[in-house]
C-alpha cells in the first residue's frame, strides 16, 4: 500500500494545479475557491457546488482531460518498441485473419472484402476497446480522486479520448490499403470526421454507464466481455443485410428486425457507407445514430453524476 501510495502521489500532483487552473475558471469573478481539500482527505465526488450544471462544469476541466489523454496513451505504449503504431499493425492483423476467414473458406461474395472488413472492424474496435477499458477508469484513479478534486467524469471520458486517438490513426493504414486495392476514394470521406464524433458521443455515454456500475458491481467487467463478444457477431462487422438474403423462418425475420433496431447498424454504416460504398449513409440512417448518440450519453452522464457521490464509499 506505501508504495502505491508513492506512485500516485506524483501523479496528484502533476493532476493538482491543472484542476486549480480548471476550477478557477469555473468559479464567479470574485468568489472563493471553497473545493480544495488537503491530500488524503475524502474526495466524495462533489466537485462544485450542486447549483451549477456538471455538464458545464466538466467542459471547464477540458485541459486536464487532454493532459490524461496524453498520459493514457503515454503509459499504454511506454517501453513499446512500435510504440502507436500498434494502433496501425493491430487492425490490419485482424484483418488478414477475418479477411482469409470470411474471404477464402467462407467465401464472402464481396469485391475487396478487406475494405468492407476493416470498415466495420475499424468503430467496433473503438467501441468495444474504449468500454473495456473504461469501464474500470474509476477503480484504477481511485487514488487520485481521493486526494485531487476534480469531475470524476474526466477518467472514463479520458479513456475514450485516448482511444479515439488510436482510432483516428488506425485510418492511415486503412486509406493505405484502399489504394493498394484500387478503391474508388470519393467526395463521401470528407464525412468521417462526422462519423467520428457521432461515435465518440455514443461511446462516451456507454463508457460513463459502465465506469460507474463498475464500482459498485465488479462482476460488470466480465458480463461486460461476454456481452461484446455476443454483440459483435448480433451487428453488421462482418456483413450487412444486404449479405444475408432471404430465409423464410421466424428467427432471421427476428434477427433482421434486431439488427434493424440495433444502433450499432446505423453508427457502423457512417463509417462503411463513406469507406467501402462511396456514398453519404442516408440522412434517415444519420439522424437515427446520432438521436441513439446523443440519448445514450444524456442517459449515461446523468446517472453518473447521480452516483459519482458514492463512489468513495466503494472504493
């Protein structure tokens, strides 16, 4: 314990006077700064007082959530010898392996099926890399909320930061491969940095949800694995509906209807559409995704900042 007492206290310290700064901004001209707390003392989460908007508030401590992007992505590839490019080489092995998979034994009927592979693979591994590792961000900072005052938003929405980093970067190989295999590059790119926020906001409310059950359910980690491994099969990554034809039983016209309703359906095909087909994803299919985008990280942020109180009391 003293010497994970020791490691984090650089850490709080370098955190300290980034959240000073932050918090200073957020307060009235003239009015005190009454949130301090000395280190070792209780952080219980009540960052500021209950009058102003969290919403507001988190957007104030936007720097120190840059600053915990940065340390995320600095400890994740510390001593790496390729360092972020495994950001690049872990999708495109992945992709040989799906790619000869569904390709060669399966025989998918897809021109330059590599393209239509990494262009689903591409968001569900953001999506489901940024829960897992979100998931226990409260649990792993525990430390640092004790001894700094800040939105304990910052640490889940950090992860997602870093890996939206890791995602934006993972397109340079893919636009590399699209030229090898002579894929049309149209005007419908230009979309992605779209497709990007849309899916950020999603995964960013996901994340928030996950963070905080965690600490209290440890057990959420795991139904957490099971539940994406299920889901990435249950959703358009390796095919679309185009691809599944017509059966006449009562379970494909359910599996259809699932996939019809399912978010992921429509947040994949922002990023496919552009990529693999060439065109703008329909207005309907945008304005569906990002309604799903927007509610589920309302829902997410509000019941983690209804909980975030509590969390002292389970760590």
């Amino acid at each position: 314990m003293r010497a994970a007492g020791r490691q984090g206290t650089p850490l709080a310290r370098r955190v300290a006077p980034v959240a000073a700064r932050c918090r200073a901004r957020s307060l009235p001209r003239g009015e005190p700064d009454m949130t301090e707390i000395t280190e070792g003392a209780p952080a219980a989460g009540m960052l500021t007082p209950a009058r102003r908007s969290p919403l507001r508030e988190l957007v104030k401590y936007r720097q120190l959530v840059a600053m915990l992007v940065s340390r995320e992505l600095k400890v994740r590839y510390k001593r790496s010898i390729f360092g972020l490019l495994w950001t690049m080489l872990n999708p495109l092995l992945l992709m040989v392996v799906y790619t000869v998979v569904f390709s060669t034994i399966m025989r998918a009927p897809r021109r330059n099926f590599a393209i239509f592979l990494l262009s689903g693979l591409l968001p569900w591994l953001f999506f489901s890399i940024a829960i897992l590792q979100g998931l226990h961000s409260i649990l792993v900072n525990q430390e640092l909320i004790r001894k700094v005052r800040v939105p304990q938003a910052v640490f889940p929405l950090s992860v997602v930061g870093s890996n939206l980093v890791n995602f934006a970067l993972s397109f340079v190989p893919l636009l590399l491969l699209m030229a090898v295999v002579r894929q049309p590059f149209t005007p419908a790119l230009l979309f992605l940095p779209v497709a990007m926020l849309i899916l950020t906001v999603f995964i960013s409310g996901v994340t928030l949800l996950f963070a905080t059950f965690t600490v209290f359910f440890r057990d959420v980690r795991h139904l957490a694995e099971v539940a994406l491994q299920m889901l990435m099969y249950l959703s358009p990554v390796f095919y679309d509906l185009e691809m599944l034809g017509q059966h006449d039983t009562w379970w494909f016209r359910a599996f259809r209807v699932f996939l019809q309703v399912n978010p992921l359906s429509y947040l994949l095909g922002l990023v496919r559409d552009p990529v693999y087909y060439g065109r703008l994803p329909p207005l309907s299919g945008v304005a569906v995704a990002s309604a799903a985008a927007l509610a589920v990280l309302f829902i997410g942020f509000s019941i983690f900042n209804r909980l975030a109180p509590r969390h002292i009391h389970y760590l």
